[in-house]
C-alpha cells in the first residue's frame, strides 16, 4: 500500500509538479508551502517526455499534472500513461476548465480535476486524503482478488499470476516445473450436512494444517471450494520431491479434524504433472495435473497420480466420443457380435451371448468399456439397450430361417434400464412382433444392477419373467449380495466369473471357489456357465467338475453373425451326419 498523502505523519509525500512555467507551477506550489513541516517533497517537470521518465523512475504518490498536458493529441500524459500502465494517481489542473474538459480528464484516468482559483492548502488536502482513500480501497480490493479470505491463501487467480512468473523462469533457466493439485474428499458432503459456518471452519483449519506441513518457500494456494494448489521447481529429480510432499501431505491428512464438536474424516486426492518431462507449456501442465487428480479422485483414501500420456489420450477418446454417441446410434453404426455358450459334455452350441460393438466411421470396431459407461452416464444406454433386444432378435429370426436354430440367447441388462418406466412393456412389445419364444431369452444381470435399488429391479424382474424370459446372474463370486439375490429373485443360471475359472489350474483358492459355485447352482437346481474359459486344462477341470456350459476363447471369440451362421451350419452338418451314420450301423445290425 502506498504512503499516506499526509504530511503530518510518516514520511513526507512525494509530488510530481508537471507544468509548462514556472507562474503555473508556483501557483500550485505555494498553498503546499503553507504546510507545516515536514511539508512534501516537490518535483517539477516542464515536459510530458520528462514526467514519463521520471514516473517510472521515482516513487511518486501523486502527479499534479497541467491541462495543457492532457489535451495535446500528441503529448497526452493520460494516454500515455495509461498505453504504459503506469498507477500515479493524477489530479488534472487549469485556469479555467470546461465541464466537457473535464469529464474527459476523468475518463482518461484523472482522479479529480481542480482550477487554480479555488486551489489552496485545504482543497489539496482533500483532494490527497480523497486519493489516500481511493488507494486504501483499491489496495483492498486488490488483496481481496489475490487472497482467499477465508484461509488467507493465495488465490487462484494470485496462483495464475504465480505459475506464470514460475513457467517463465522455469524456461529461462532450463530447470523444471512440478504443479500439485489438491482436492480435499468429502468436504462438500461436510459442508452440506452440516452447514456452511462449519464448512469454512473446516477449510480453514484444513489450509492451515497443509501449510504448515510444507517446507520454506512452498505455498498452498485455494483455486476451488475445495482444491488446492502447489508449485514445485527444481533442477534434479522432480518427482521424487513431490512424491516426499505427497507422504507427508497425506501422514497429515490421516488424524481428523475437530470442527464445533464433530470429529471429522477426511480424504485427498492429489495429481501432479511436471514440466517438461510430461507437459509442453503453462496450459497443458495445468490441464495434465487436472487429468492426474481426475484419476486419483477415484479411489478411495489418500491417493495420487502423476500424469500419464496414456491416461490423458483416453480422457480426450472420452470426451470426443460423448458427442457422437447418440448420432451413432441413429446412424446404426453398433453392430452385434456373438460369443458361443457351449455344452462342456456335448460340445454343441447350445446359446450365444450378444455382445454390442460400435463400427466407428474412423476409429474402427471399439469393444463396450470405450463408450457403455458414456452411455450409462448420459441415458443413451437405454434405448442403446432397446436397439441390442430388437437387433438380437432379428438375428435370431434369421438363423431359424436358416435351420440354425440357437436354444437360447443372452442379452445384458443395464441398471439404467431399470429406471425406465417402459422396460416391461417395451420388451413385451418387441417379444410379439419377432415372433421368437420368450423362453429363448436370457437376461443376464449385474450384481450392480440389482443392489442399486434393490426392490424395484426385483419387481421389473418378476413382471418380465411372467412373460416367460429367463435370467442368470453374471460375474457370480465377485459381489456381496450374491447369495441374497439367489433366493429373492428368478434366477434360472449363475455365470461364473472368469477371473476364478482362468485361476482354477494354478490357485487352489480359485479352484475351490469354483467346485463351490458349482455345487450351490446344481444344489439350487441351477444351471452354470464358465465364463472366460481358454485351456484345455480349464475345461478338462470344468468337465470333472460337473460344470453344465462354457463360454471362452477356448472354443470361440465373439464373432459376427455370418460366422456364428457358419459355425452353427457346421455343427448342424456334423450332427446330421453323425446321425446317417448311426442309422446305417444300425441297419448293419438288423441286416446281420
């Protein structure tokens, strides 16, 4: 803050006279010399050139600048101090000033305009303790924008000015840059449920247990409700010092805070990016520290992440394809694959689960996890879902056609689908239009599904199943509720999940976990599938296990329908011939 305008106290002020002569100079002058000691230091300039330079040279606190001086269209020292961005406060005077002048002093960037026959010592004074004033509020509005008041933590738009100056050295000096981005988990839900009076207190007592955590020299600067920001500069290994600050930031993180009684938890996500091992300029070092918290805000706990070229490609994949998501699916860019179910003692197809895909103009075939959570999250997997039954059905319609008749087809249900108030006739709808028997549809069901809202789904299942479709669980093994939703629900065929079956021939733990599953399904009159299943060994291991059906890369990936056309024709050739075969050995025997 600048020094006050007052002579009586503190050090004298330091006053630019800018005048042509020396009668106008003296005019303002002599009312200043009435004042009592220590009086203010005067300085005159008779030029606009000369009170540039000595403007950027001297600390002045004020310039009483003639009008002469800030109405020539070539020696305005209003524009020109303005174009240099100098901040002396300007009081414009004249012998006589037109009120039109006057106003566009002022809006030139002159404090006040005052004519030399009204100036003496009380006007003056007014007039400095009008700008001392001005100043104050300026200067606090200034703390205010580069100040959070509420932690007394530098700001984000302090900490912007900050990294700037930081990214600037960091090039000059060829050293590096580490930014540290700080999201404090659980907060909002504190400062919802409890109000905003301990929402800040809890912010604030957070800000400062981190800070003073931190070394010399780092500063912890409030860019969000609840993030925080920290540079890093260093010539040697970068991201091991950041890695020494995230174990202590986390070691202080660990004890709870006591906020007006409450004793409370909380977590920290943190991302961290480096300059420039992992980021090119200021913009994409911030935005790889973004993408770095992303990732580590969603785990639980205190977690980081240091930014990943691969990560960041697939949040950019992510965000480019939201959009063309629901012009996909008016486009009929998705396309069906099917995955044989197999008769482990038989070794005949017995069904087929359908498996979305998307035909992607220029990306290619993308496989479900790049776009169904994008789905999900959006609600297109809803009648994503519908364009999957509808399309499953037609297929099947067309190998029955074909004389390849499938027993049985499994098609996903999403949570989401669950939510629509017109799954159950929807699907009843589409059911009669096909033709196809309800009884050779399976859905298949996640845990997540089901557990979401548990009493809903239930009942959405009971009205599907009066029309006759199946269920199985899939991924069995990997939920809580397994067992519950065994008995509460309709469950025709449990699905084991493949992270067991492709473990059972070198984890005895796994191997056990299957024979289990195994057992339950049939103690429960269930069938049960093997999902993932890709060694002879996993099979022979499934086969003595009694197990009913295996689906995995062993026997087929998921294939197109023309291929699965073709596999089934070949297994309806096989069988057939098998038959003529029989028959004629049998002739055989009644001929003998």
């Amino acid at each position: 803050m600048p020094p006050e305008l007052n002579p009586d106290h503190g050090t004298p002020p330091h006053l630019l006279i800018v005048a042509p002569n020396e009668p106008d100079y003296q005019a303002v002058v002599w009312p200043l010399l009435q004042a009592p000691v220590p009086g203010y230091r005067l300085t005159w300039s008779t030029s606009v050139r000369e009170a540039m330079s000595q403007g950027r040279r001297a600390e002045f606190q004020m310039i009483l600048l003639a009008d002469c001086f800030a109405t020539d269209p070539n020696h305005n020292y209003l524009h020109l101090a303005r174009r240099h961005q100098l901040k002396i406060p300007v009081i414009v005077f004249g012998q006589s000033i037109k009120s039109s002048h006057e106003e566009r002093f002022i809006e030139d960037g002159a404090i006040d305009v005052l004519e030399l026959t009204n100036i003496n010592l009380n006007v003056l004074r007014r007039a400095f303790r009008y700008i001392a004033r001005l100043q104050q509020q300026q200067h606090q509005i200034q703390t205010l924008r580069l100040y959070d008041d509420l932690t007394g933590a530098p700001s984000r738009l302090s900490f912007t000015e900050q990294l700037g100056h930081a990214f600037e050295h960091a090039n000059r000096s060829a050293t590096k840059l580490g930014l540290m981005m700080l999201n404090i988990d659980g907060f909002k839900r504190v400062h919802n449920a409890l109000g905003p009076e301990i929402g800040d207190e809890t912010i604030s007592k957070v800000a400062s247990r981190l800070q003073a955590g931190l070394e010399s020299g780092q500063e912890l600067a409030r860019v969000g409700d609840n993030q925080f920001a920290l540079l890093l500069a260093g010539e040697q290994d970068l991201q091991a010092q950041l890695n020494k600050l995230i174990d202590r930031i986390c070691y202080l993180q660990q004890r709870p805070y006591r906020v007006q009684g409450h004793n409370l938890a909380l977590g920290i996500s943190i991302g961290c990016a480096i300059y420039p091992d992992s980021s090119k300029d200021m913009a994409s070092l911030v935005r790889h520290a973004g993408s770095a918290l992303h990732l580590a805000k969603k785990e639980r706990g205190c977690t980081f992440r240091f930014y990943e070229e691969r990560n960041f490609e697939d949040a950019v994949n992510q965000i480019t394809l939201e959009p063309e998501l629901l012009n996909a699916l008016r486009q009929e860019q998705f396309v069906l694959h099917y995955q044989p179910r197999i008769d482990i003692h038989t070794q005949r197809i017995v069904g087929v689960e359908a498996l979305i895909r998307w035909q992607h103009p220029e990306k290619g075939l993308l496989f479900p996890d790049t776009f169904i959570p994008m789905a999900e999250k959006s609600g297109l997997i809803v009648p994503m879902g519908y364009w999957v039954f509808n399309k499953a059905l037609e297929d099947m319609k067309l190998l029955d056609a074909q004389g390849c008749e499938l027993n049985r087809i499994g098609i996903n249900l999403s949570f989401r689908q669950f939510q629509d108030d017109t799954l159950v006739p929807t699907i009843a709808r589409l059911l009669s239009r096909s033709g196809i028997h309800a009884g050779r549809v399976e859905f298949e069901l996640t845990e997540t599904a089901v557990a979401l809202n548990e009493q809903h789904v239930s009942q959405c299942i009971a009205d599907l199943s009066t029309l006759g479709v199946t269920f199985s669980l899939d991924d069995f093994g990997t939920g809580y509720s397994s067992f519950a939703h065994l008995q509460k629900l309709p469950i025709n065929t449990l699905k084991i999940d493949k992270a067991f079956v492709q473990g059972v021939t070198d984890n005895p733990d796994d191997a056990e976990i299957v024979r289990a599953i195994i057992n339950l399904a049939h103690n429960l009159r269930k069938d049960v599938v093997a999902e993932g299943a890709e060694t002879a060994e996993q099979i022979n291991f499934l086969k003595r296990n009694e197990c009913d059906q295996v689906q995995g890369y062993f026997y087929s990936k998921p294939v197109a329908l023309p291929l699965l056309f073709k596999q089934l024709k070949q297994q309806r050739q096989k069988l057939a011939g098998a038959e003529t075969e029989a028959e004629t050995e049998k002739d055989n025997i009644s001929n003998a």
